[in-house]
C-alpha cells in the first residue's frame, strides 16, 4: 500500500516527469524547521555561500550538509514521513540520507537561482534519486520551478558556479549547454505552495527559482535521499556537497554510517 499522502498518480507522474507537488509532506514540522533554519543563519556551517554579487539587492543565503549538528533538522530526517513517500515515489525498497540544504531569499531579492540539475555536482549516480523542496512561507512568484522530463535527457546539464557562472569541472564535453527554458517553450512545472507542501524531483531534472521580489522572506528546506540503484562515482573535480575523506570505491552504495538508511520496505 503507499503512503497515505500520495497517490498511484503520483507515483506516475514522478516516474514520467520525475517531478510532483506532495501537499503537507513537512507541515507537521514546519516551526521546527523554522527555527533550525534560524540556527542554521546564525552559526553557520563550513559550505555556506552568500549568492549575490556586489550592487545586487537583497540577500541569497543556502547552506547545506548540517542535520548532524542541528537538532531540529535532525528530528525532521529521522522522524518526518519524508523517506517513506520517497521510498513510493522512487519504487525503492530502501531510502538512505544524502544531504539537507537551506535557501533563504530575503524581501527584495530579485535574483533568480540559475537553471541546473543537481546530479552532476553529486558523486552518486542512480535511477532512483529524490529531492524534496518545501517551503517555509507561502510561496506564489518564487516558488521552485522543474522541466517535467529533463532527467531523461541523453546528456546531463552542465554544471556551472552560481556567483562566478564559471564552469564547475575542467572538463565540459560530457554535458550539454545550460538551456534557457522560458525561451525555448519546455515543459515548465511550478505551483504556488503553503508552508511544509513539497516538491519531490529527481536529481536530474532542470529546475531553478525565481527572485523574491516580495515583501516577506521566502525560507526554503531540501531534503536529498537515495534509493536502491543509487551508487558512488568518481568526477572530473571536487563534487557539491564534497564529502573530504569518504574512503567510498566506484559502484559502492554511500556508506551507511554518514548516510544512513532512513526507512525500508
């Protein structure tokens, strides 16, 4: 049986378009993840970026990689419903943690994040991968937007750096150009969304935001989990999130003492 908060159609939908909105995945947490979030600001970890550059307004915080020292982010990891929706959505009979990431856009941000697809940045590779994106404030212009579709591309997007648009790895000719998808008329997926709904998508699919260009702050929480097929790669350079001294081989599954398996059928 799925999960209660989801559907045979979106289990469809993911697996063709691999992307879907999951209402309320994280609403019972959203306080919590709040004020993880507001902690997370405060002190923050070692991968911590301001995405601005000089003249431009507003502020772009992300950060990510910190569940292990933020209790509030922990407590969502291990006790939220998330890896069992994954667990539906991905057709996997186990689900392993990867990583959190927080993006914050504070009033008055109009800087957009850039289209991209997060595998190539990753050192795992696999059919079955989900990213959850919730936010914590309603969300009607900045909202997550996808291409429905683009994690069957025969070549992956290439990797860029958001604050230098420099490429991410010496070597570019396994990718294709990053795609201007408004331009071109691709199959563009976006919903307004209430504090603690999510969008699930795989890991390759092409997605961005746009600025904030409200009056209220847009907080936003990832969650990056793993299915069965999921196994470590080797780049062509230090991957995002880079992980220093995992000690994994290529084809290993991610080792489950920094990635634990969070939930199994």
């Amino acid at each position: 049986m799925l999960h209660p908060l989801i559907t045979e159609d979106h289990v469809t939908a993911y697996q063709r378009d691999g992307v879907v909105l999951i209402k309320g995945l994280f609403a019972p947490f959203v306080e919590e993840i709040r004020a993880g979030i507001a902690r997370n600001m405060a002190e923050p970890g070692p991968y911590a970026a301001e995405n601005l550059k000089e003249g431009e307004g507003g502020r772009f915080f992300d950060d990510y990689c910190n569940w292990t020292r933020i209790a509030e982010f922990e407590n969502v990891v291990r006790r939220s419903e998330a890896a069992a929706v994954a667990g539906d959505l991905m057709g996997s009979d186990r689900v392993q943690t990867f990583h959190d990431h927080v993006l914050v856009k504070e009033p008055g941000t109009s800087k957009p994040t850039p289209w991209h697809q997060d595998g190539p940045y990753y050192f795992v590779e696999g059919r079955q991968t989900i990213s959850f994106w919730s936010p914590m404030d309603p969300v009607v212009e900045a909202s997550l937007r996808c291409v429905a579709g683009s994690h069957l591309w025969e070549k992956p997007v290439l990797p860029t750096r958001w604050l230098s648009e420099a490429n991410f790895y010496p070597e570019d000719d396994a990718y294709m150009p990053v795609p201007d998808p408004d331009a071109e008329g691709m199959d563009i997926r976006e919903w307004e969304m209430e504090p603690g709904d999510a969008v699930a998508f795989n890991y390759g699919i092409l997605h961005g935001a746009r600025g904030n260009a409200s009056s209220a702050r847009r907080r936003a929480f990832s969650l990056r989990l793993l299915g069965d097929d999921a196994r470590y790669v080797e780049r062509p350079g230090r991957t995002s999130p880079p992980f220093p001294g995992h000690g994994m081989q290529p084809g290993e599954r991610l080792r489950e003492d920094w990635f634990p398996v969070l939930w199994q059928r």
